[in-house]
C-alpha cells in the first residue's frame, strides 16, 4: 500500500562518488558481498546484445555491472602500472562495461567518465541511478507500473537504487525500506527497452 502525498516520503542522495574531480550523488545502500564475477555472468547474459558484441570474456559488450566494494580505484589503461584516475567510494554504484583487456574491464560512469576497473572489483547486481541528469529533481516511486499509481515515495536524482526486475517501460526498484516502480528512462544503470527478470 502506498503512501498519500501528504505523507510521502522523499529520499535524497546522500553518499557521494568521487569521479574525475566531479562529484556524482548515489544513494546509500547495503549489498550483500556474495555477488561474484559469476554473478556479472549470469546477469550479462540477460542483457540484450547480439552474438556480434560478445567481448573476450564471452559477454556482451556494452553491459552494466556494479561496484563491488566501497573503494575501487580507476585507472588510465589496463593494468595496476597504469595511473589511477579517480576512486569509486560507493559500492553498489552502477558503471558501464564498454571494453575488455585480460582481466580488466573499460567502465563508463554516469557522467561520461571512462577508465579501466579490474574485473573483480564488479559485481553482476544491477543497481540504477535516479535522473542523475537532471540534478535538483524528483520522480516518484510508485505502488504499480502505470502514471495513475500511488506514491510510496519521491526520489531526488542522484539517489542509489537495487534494480529488481524490468519490463522494457518500467523498472521495479528497491531504496532503502521502499520498493516500487519508476519508469524505465528516470534510471541510469539500464538500456531503454532491457528487460531484467
């Protein structure tokens, strides 16, 4: 059962990743630390990417993982001789795989950042960002996936969320103690039209 907006609650970003000197706001959140390179495989082969795109890992190339651990340094190539660039300090933040070496992986970031993550220092959770263009705004988090639902609560961008499962229009999502649905476009963490069982 859903909130009334008189009672609704807002959840703000509140844990902050350092990218490249920038500073991107991510939600806090608590992941359970089982989620292996295994788990980047099982959730890689739902993504929607043809036999082409298969990078030398046996995955699609691009695809979105999460960090695994609260520090995770990024570096300028693919290895640890390589500079690092900046430092993740959010686990669970959501980056995009756009390239493999060994066993290093390329990452994309929410503001466009790139940089190499060694591979297990990903997980396979998949894990969304609010609107983290639209900074200073809100969606709501509502009880079904249609506009005519619910609030349970409203979302600030830049807010850290657990992907459950989506449909290709709407994702069900986790913040904190909430759960409900928020459409599809508002997240950064998956592709228009994926659909994540």
């Amino acid at each position: 059962m859903g909130f009334s907006r008189s009672h609704t609650t807002l959840i703000t970003a509140v844990a902050v990743v350092a990218v490249a000197g920038l500073a991107a706001a991510a939600g806090l959140w608590v992941f359970q630390d089982s989620a292996t390179a295994g788990n980047e495989a099982k959730a890689a082969a739902k993504t929607q990417a043809s036999p082409n795109n298969l990078g030398p890992s046996g995955l699609p190339i691009p695809r979105f993982v999460s960090l695994k651990r609260d520090k995770v340094n990024v570096r300028r190539g693919p290895s640890t001789s390589h500079k690092v660039a900046w430092v993740f300090t959010s686990k669970g933040y959501p980056v995009e795989i756009i390239a493999e070496s060994d066993h290093w992986r390329r990452v994309r970031d929410s503001e466009g950042e790139e940089g190499w993550v060694y591979h297990s220092l990903l997980s396979g959770w998949r894990t969304g960002v609010v609107s983290p263009w639209r900074q200073g705004s809100q969606i709501e988090l509502l009880t079904d996936p249609t506009v005519n639902a619910s609030t349970v609560a409203k979302l600030e961008s830049g807010v850290l969320s657990r992907i459950e499962r989506c449909t290709g229009q709407w994702c069900n999502i986790q913040v904190n103690d909430y759960s409900g649905w928020v459409k599809q476009d508002a997240l950064w963490g998956v592709y228009p039209g994926e659909q994540i069982e």
